[in-house]
C-alpha cells in the first residue's frame, strides 16, 4: 500500500474512532440522565408484595395508571399528563420494572392484588384505574377482585386476553427478548441508526409520523427515551411476555365496575379484537372504536386540533 492509501486508510480509520468514542460518550450521558430521572421520581413502597417503585403527578382524585410491556412508572406518568390536570395520578412500575419486586407467581391476579396494597400503604379507600396496553390484565383483574377499591375501569390499547401469536412462539420470543435486551448500548445505538423504524411497530402508521407537529414529536420522542434504562426494565418485560401468551379466558359478566374501551381499529400492535372482547366480558361497558390513526390525525390536524393517537403508549 502506497503513502497516499496509508494516509486515507488512516484517516478513515481515526474518523471511525473519533465517531466512535463521541457516541459511546453521548450513550454514557443520556443513559445517566436517565437513570438519574428515575432514580430522583422514583417513590419506593414496602408492601405484603415486597418493594414497589411508583411516581406521582398532579393533585386532586387520585387514580391509578398502569403501564404496558417495557414501561415503568415514568412511561405510565409520561402518558398520563396527556389525560388532563386535576387528578393525581399514580403510577406504579409492575412487578419486575424499575426495581419493583419480581415474586415467584407474578401473574396479573397477583399484580391485581398488588396495585390494591399500593392503595393500602398510601392510605386511599378507592380510585379508577387506566390499563395501557400489557396493563390491562392486572387492571381487569383489579376490578373484578377488589370492586369495592375500584371505581372506574378504562382500558386503552388493552390486553384481555392471550395473544395467540405470543402464545404459539412463546419460549423462542422470550429468549430473543432475553437476549436483545441485554445491554443498554445496543437499545440506544439502534434508536440513534433508525428512529423511524422503531416508531413505526409501535402502532403508529408512518403516515402519521411524518404528519405530527413539533410538540407531538417532542412528546413521541420523549416516550422512546424513557425505554432507558433497559436493564431494569428486563426482568418485567420477560415476565410479561411469559404472562400474556398463557391468560386465562377471562369469566364474562363478573365485573360491575363502569368501564370504558378506548382502541384504535389500526392497532398493529394490540388488535381491535382485544379491544371489543374487553366489552364483551364487562356488563353494560361503553366501547370507544377510534378511526385509523393516520385518518384520526390528519382530521384533528386540519381542525387545528392535533391529537397523539392513543396506540403511541406500547
């Protein structure tokens, strides 16, 4: 190899270097803000379940906001403030997310039991409760199992029962995700290289994306950084994936709590069919079925009312 090529090679070489180290220290930075973030909204509670990790914000009537696969508690508040002020909402990090404890029989029944002495060690009589997305089992469960503590029942983007193509790949998908979520790294540099990508298997059609205003990406944006930190995110987002793919059918007719079903018919993450079971298991409940996103968004935009469809929350 000549001088010339040695010189190009090298400086490739140092610039691939110099691109290197400026990203893995960006990496280290934002993966410290987040895990300062959680750690300064974080509330720790000791229940009869061991530790739960939960956050508040706002005042007024509180009511209980549950978060979906690879939340946590700053995801669920995250999603909450788009619901309006005047209530306090909390939001507990189920069982294995952000700390909280990861008991031996972590189904949703139990997760029920556990969202009920969250309000025992908070001192509250009864509140609402928000299922989003792989929340809304444990919310269900809630409802039936502790109707005195639950006044209000709505499921947004909810599971309600088994997802059958979870269920027929069930032990690969776990260690895939196992594996994948491995490293914090490896989450943030896919996000840098393809944003888009990740975005749009969220439920959200391209469509839509290259349609938000600037303060509805801001907030779309902001929900994906709050998949950092991974690595405490693991162990509950296994776990989900170990629960949804074996739900039981749940019994119809049983629960008396009012309820409301909010589910878009272009879901491609959590079918409209979970959606219009969750109504057919609940008495007299109301079922919202919102248009395709892309219509939904464009519609309100020429309104002048832009509007985050509610698929952004998996």
């Amino acid at each position: 190899m000549n001088k010339p090529s040695h010189f190009v090679a090298g400086t490739i070489t140092g610039a691939v270097g110099i691109l290197g180290l400026k990203s893995y220290f960006q990496f280290r930075q934002d993966l410290q803000i987040a895990e300062q973030r959680v750690k300064e909204q974080g509330k720790i509670i000791e229940t009869r379940y061991g530790r739960t990790i939960y956050g508040t914000h706002g005042e007024g009537p509180p009511v209980l906001v549950i978060h979906g696969a690879g939340g946590g508690f700053d995801q669920a508040l995250h999603t909450a403030k788009m619901f309006g002020q005047g209530f306090q909402w909390i939001a507990p990090s189920r069982f294995g997310y952000l700390g909280t404890s990861l008991p031996k029989d972590a189904s949703p029944e139990n997760q029920a039991d556990a969202h009920a002495a969250l309000l025992d060690a908070l001192e509250i009589e009864c509140a609402p409760i928000i299922g989003l997305s792989a929340g809304g089992p444990s919310s269900l469960h809630f409802a039936l199992r502790h109707p005195e503590r639950c006044t209000g029942l709505v499921m947004v983007s909810a599971i309600s029962r088994a997802l059958i193509a979870v269920a027929s790949n069930s032990e690969v998908m776990e260690k895939l995700l196992d594996g994948f979520l491995v490293s914090d790294w490896l989450i943030w540099f896919g996000m840098q290289l393809a944003i888009h990508k990740i975005i749009s298997p969220m439920g959200v059609p391209m469509q839509v994306i290259k349609s938000l205003e600037e303060e509805d990406m801001r907030w779309l944006q902001t929900l994906l950084e709050y998949i950092l930190p991974v690595q405490p995110r693991r162990s509950g987002l296994v776990n989900d994936f170990s629960q949804v793919y074996k739900l039981d059918l749940f019994p119809r007719g049983q629960i008396s709590t009012p309820a409301l079903i909010i589910h878009a018919q272009d879901d491609s993450l959590v079918s409209i069919k979970q959606g219009r079971f969750s109504a057919e298991l609940i008495p007299h409940a109301h079922l919202v079925e919102l248009p395709p996103a892309a219509t939904c968004y464009l519609a309100n935009k020429r309104a002048s009312k832009p509007m985050l469809n509610h698929s952004y929350n998996h």
